[in-house]
C-alpha cells in the first residue's frame, strides 16, 4: 500500500549514541517525519570520552542486535560505521544528501564540545542539525539554587526538580521508517570483537539478562507488576528481588526516566505510597549524578571535597586484589565482589558495603574501587559510578561524613540475617549456621568443622581487623580534617 504521509523533504540521518531504543527517541522520531531516515551507529576508534568497560560492551553489543532487528522491521536498517563522527556524518550528508542530521544530548562533558563541534560545522554549511534532550528529567546546566549556583546537596536538588511537574510525556514509537534509496555498507557487529571470547566470562551475564529495548520495558512490567511491594525496605535486603534492576537499561538508553514516570503513574501496583516515592527518589539520584558531572566535568577523576586531595591513600595491590576477588574474609564484602564479577551486577546496598570496605577498611583510594567497577558492571556510566564512588568515600557531594564507616559485619547481619546472599554467592560458607556466617572466625572449631570450612585454606581469614581498620581510618581522616 503506497505511503500517503506527507513527509519533510530530504533524507534525515540519526546519529544513535546512548539511546539505543525506538519509543522517546526524539531524534528518531524527527527523522522520521522525512521522506527517508538512515539510523547511524559510529563506534568512535578515538573518542575523548572514556571506553566503555568490558562488561558494558557485553552488552552493547546485544543492545544493539536488538536495536538493529526493531529498525529493519520498522524499514530502515541500522548502518554501523567506525571512525570519527564528524567525518563520518560529513560523508554520509555528501552521499545521501542529506537535508538533516538528528541525535539526541550526550551529557558526557567529553562528548558535549565534540558534539558542539559537529553542529556548527553541519549548520555553517546550511544543513539542518538539532540535538534533542532525552535520557534526563532536566537539562543538568540550568537547574540552579538561589545563588546561580549548581545544587551540591541532593535534597534540595529533588525538591526543585519536583518543582518542575511531571516530566514531559514520553514520544512514541515511529510507525514506520522509509529507507533511502541509496545504502551505504554497514560493519558487522562481530567484528567491534565487544563480546569475550577466550577467556568467554558472560555466562553469568547471558543468564541474568535480557539487553534491549524491549528487556527493559519487560522488566519495568515485572518490577511494577510484583518488584515495587514493600520497596522503601526491601531495596536494603539483598537476598530478595526488590530493585528495578533497570540502571542498565537506562544506561545503555534502552528506556528513559520519562517513560518510567509515566508508567509509574499509570499503573495500579502494590506498591504504598511511599514505596513509589522512594523509588522515584532513587531515578532523582542518577539524575543528581548527572547534574554534579555536567557542572564538575572532573568528577570521575577529581575530589568534589578538595580537601581529600592531601588524604593518605595506602597503596597496596595486595589487598586491592583481594577485595577484586571477593576473598577479604568479611563475607558480605565478598559475596558483592562475586556477584559483581559473575552477573555484571551488585545489589545497592552491598555496594555501599564494599566501597566502604575498600575506602576506609583499606584506605585504597575511590578511584581504583570506580575503575573496577567501570569495567564490570553493566550499569557503570560516568556520572552514577563517580558520585556514587565520592558519596560513599565521603569526598563527595551530599556525603555523609568520613568517621560514618560501615561495619561489614553488623551490615551482614542486618540486611542479610540468614546469610541467604552470603550462601548464593560464596559457596564455601554455604553450611556455616545463620550465626556465624558473617563472621566465620568467631565459630567453635567444631562449627566450622561441620561446616566444612578451614580458615585460611577454603576461606580466607579477615584481610584486616575490623577495629584496627576502623581506628588507622580515623587517624587518616584527621590529618587532612583541618584542610582548607
């Protein structure tokens, strides 16, 4: 059936970034609106923002399978191409001439002057080139206090961005896309080389997750549908599944906080009241992260509080390894190290756990504990990691202060009373009694005997003691407290 639409003149190219989804994608639906669209992917070969970590390669590269499949239904397939995106861009404008480029913000400070760069050159030269806001609630450079200022304080960072109303309604899905006449050869995916191979360490990956547009929109459903209940307690308890599980969906821009809102909003769940404020809370905080990067574009790399600049950091690779591994001997710690390590994932409250181990247990500086966790989690991006990193280290916007140190062991206790999460993911603890399974050392020999645990030989004894540990973080604290 012919296409009677009534289109805008011109092939319309998209650039595709961190948005890789059809539904309020405001660039695609613009270039939509054109007699033909050709979707563009570029893996940039020397990007100024930071590569991406192995395990969020992983799943790119899935994500972008399933983007390729939904745009090749839609009728204009995904092009794939490597380079740098001004060349690229002005090479596909000249062989399709192109009456317009569309993509949606980048709010990486790296990416944002390329991105201006591209612009003025594309408008100098009479083209149509628009950039549209879409994987924030806000725009991170104008949200200002009183002062002028940028918000350093998240409270009053959620209260004005409240403020504000409902964020605006989500954009559907295009219908349809007409391709151009004309095609331009695409890359293969396989040869990007985004998954492992030798050693092939995403088993626990493939089995845990589902990347794509349409993974996040059935794991939105299934959290609002059962995952909400009980939300304000039970995000603390990791042993159960009452997280959304969707940061990397939204990191990899599979889905958007609007259309989470919006289905918030829409949906009869069993949530209380306060179980979906909290959860929207918690969208608030990734969008506070991202408001301290754009105004610190700094961050991932430097103290917010500059007096941590003269703290004494230790540097031991020893023990860095050790907490990488999962083998401290506090066994919350270790339990979060391998969930990390085999899921690509870690619960939120463990990961406060085990930053705090690595920052004050160890005095090992924030920014290694970030770069492991860059690499491997499937939900690192370079606003939430870094401010989550500082606010845990307590160099941080928002911190609480540096004398506040967990206690691994009564955080076992609390939030994983019966060592379900400690029993999931280290085995070798899996028969020790409810008692002592976050602190083995304290268990009669004959306890640890039944249980088949040797301290030392089939786990490890505890890397340091908890009170020296807790004492040599205080006495570092205090040599820099008086710091200008």
């Amino acid at each position: 059936m012919k296409d009677e639409t009534v289109r805008m003149p011109g092939v319309a190219i998209v650039w595709l970034r961190d948005d890789l989804r059809v539904a309020d994608n405001a660039a695609l639906f613009a270039g939509s609106a054109h007699e033909a669209v050709l979707p563009v992917y570029i893996r940039q070969t020397a990007s100024p923002a930071r590569p991406r970590g192995a395990a969020a390669q992983w799943w790119l590269h899935h994500s972008l399978e399933q983007l390729a499949a939904r745009l090749e239904a839609l009728g204009s397939p995904l092009t794939l191409l490597s380079g740098d995106p001004f060349e690229i861009l002005a090479m596909l404008v000249v062989r399709f001439n192109a009456s317009a480029v569309y993509w949606n913000r980048s709010y990486d400070p790296a990416r944002s002057a390329a991105d201006a760069r591209v612009k003025s050159c594309l408008t100098s030269s009479g083209l149509r080139a628009v950039s549209f806001p879409g994987q924030l609630l806000h725009e991170p450079t104008r949200l200002r206090t009183g002062g002028g200022g940028h918000y350093r304080v998240y409270t009053p960072f959620w209260r004005a961005l409240e403020a504000g109303g409902e964020p605006r309604p989500p954009q559907p899905a295009p219908e349809r896309l007409v391709a151009p006449d004309l095609t331009v050869a695409s890359e293969a995916l396989s040869d990007w080389k985004l998954l492992p191979t030798t050693p092939d360490w995403a088993g626990g990956l493939r089995d845990g997750w589902s990347p794509g547009e349409a993974g996040a929109r059935a794991r939105l459903n299934e959290f609002l549908g059962d995952g909400i209940a009980d939300y304000a307690e039970g995000r603390d308890i990791p042993s159960v599944d009452n997280t959304s599980r969707l940061s990397p969906h939204l990191a990899h821009g599979e889905i958007t906080p609007a259309q989470i809102f919006e289905a918030l909003a829409g949906a009869e769940t069993p949530g209380s009241d306060r179980d979906e404020l909290v959860f929207r809370k918690e969208v608030g905080w990734r969008e506070f992260s991202w408001h301290l990067l754009v105004n610190e574009p700094d961050l991932p790399r430097a103290n917010h509080n500059r007096r941590f600049d003269a703290f004494p950091w230790a540097h031991s690779p020893v023990a860095l390894e050790a907490w990488e591994k999962g083998l401290t001997g506090y066994p919350i710690v270790d339990a979060g190290m391998r969930q990390l390590w085999k899921t690509g994932w870690m619960h939120n409250r463990v990961r406060m756990i085990a930053a705090s181990f690595l920052t004050k247990h160890l005095l090992i500086d924030w920014r290694r504990g970030e770069e492991w966790f860059w690499d491997t989690l499937v939900d690192a991006d370079p606003a939430s990691n870094a401010a989550s990193w500082q606010w845990v280290a307590g160099c941080g916007a928002d911190a609480s202060p540096y004398f506040r140190i967990f206690n691994p062991i009564l955080q076992g206790e609390k939030f994983d009373p019966d060592g379900a999460y400690v029993r999931a993911f280290v085995p070798e603890l899996s028969k020790m009694p409810a008692k002592f399974i976050h602190k083995p050392w304290e268990a009669p020999r004959s306890i640890l005997s039944e249980a088949g645990v040797r301290l030392g030989r089939t786990y490890p004894e505890p890397i340091v003691d908890h009170k020296a540990a807790r004492d040599r973080a205080l006495s570092a604290y205090n040599q820099i407290k008086g710091a200008a």
